[in-house]
C-alpha cells in the first residue's frame, strides 16, 4: 500500500518531483521500461522466488489501488454522464 509513514516520504517525494516532468510526456513504453528497469534493479540485488513474489505483489497492489482510486471513480463519471449499460 503507498501510505507509507510521513517521515520516509520527502526522499521518496524528491525523487518523484525530480523525474515529473519526464513523466509528463513519457508514452506507455517509456513508463514500462522505468518501472521494469526498476523492479529490474531490486531483483538483481536478492535474486529468488522470494522476491519474484515481493515484486509481482507490489505491482498487484499497485494495479489495484489505482483502479480503485483512479480508475473506478472515471468510471462512475461516465455512467453519470452517458448512461448505464443497464
């Protein structure tokens, strides 16, 4: 989950501002490559199963907090405004 403790955010939060503005006009492949070469990175510092399961599980959660804080309320937006499949 990304609610990490306040005081372990402002390096974390540093980083993050320093690659936004390449974020802004990254496409999709740039985007992948950044998070793959990052989860790349750990892997290589503690090959195993166990972090093969570490990784795949943040990036379960990942997908799963972004569809339901970002994804799922675009979604109940357009339902609103175009009408249910209903």
């Amino acid at each position: 989950m990304p609610y990490i403790k306040p005081e372990r955010r402002p390096q974390l939060d540093a980083f993050i501002e320093a690659i936004e503005p390449a974020l802004e006009t990254m496409e999709d492949g740039d985007l992948n490559y950044l998070i793959s070469s990052m989860l790349w990175i750990r892997f290589q510092r503690n090959k195993g199963y166990r972090m093969i399961n570490a990784i795949v599980g943040v990036l379960e959660c990942v997908k799963l907090e972004f569809y339901a804080r970002m994804a799922r309320p675009y979604e109940e937006e357009k339902i609103v405004e175009n009408g249910d499949i209903i």
